[in-house]
C-alpha cells in the first residue's frame, strides 16, 4: 500500500511515520513536509520526501509521485 503523510516533523507525526515505516503491508510513503526528515528516515527506501513550500500548490511532478496512493493522513 502507498501513503501519502504530511506532519511528520512534529510529535504526532513522527509517531505515524515510524508506524508506518514499521508496518509490512504499506510499501511506500511519500511524505510531504516543509523541512527535512532525519537522515534515517530520508534513507529509508520505503520513505519519499518531498519538501513543500506551499501546500495550497502542487507540481506535476508532485502530483506524479502521489499517484496511486491508496491513503492520505493528513
């Protein structure tokens, strides 16, 4: 399953992304932020980060990555 996770850096959200890292059955994350992961988690191979200026704003190629995803926590 892919995710698509935005919130990640506050205390919440880094909770999800380790549940979700953790868990077999999702495969991918791309995950949405403002500021950069932790390197352990931007080198994790199930983890895409995507910095975002602007959540109102979403590229193609934004778009191109969330393609597919089967869930959104936002």
């Amino acid at each position: 399953m892919k995710v698509i996770l935005t919130g990640c850096t506050g205390f919440v959200g880094s909770e999800v992304l380790a549940q979700c890292r953790r868990k077999p059955t999702i495969t991918s994350i791309v995950v949405l932020t403002r500021r950069p992961l932790p390197d352990e988690v931007r080198n994790d191979p199930k983890v895409e980060s995507v910095i975002m200026e602007d959540f109102l704003s979403y590229s193609d190629t934004v778009k191109k990555q969330m393609a597919g995803a089967q869930a959104c926590i936002w």
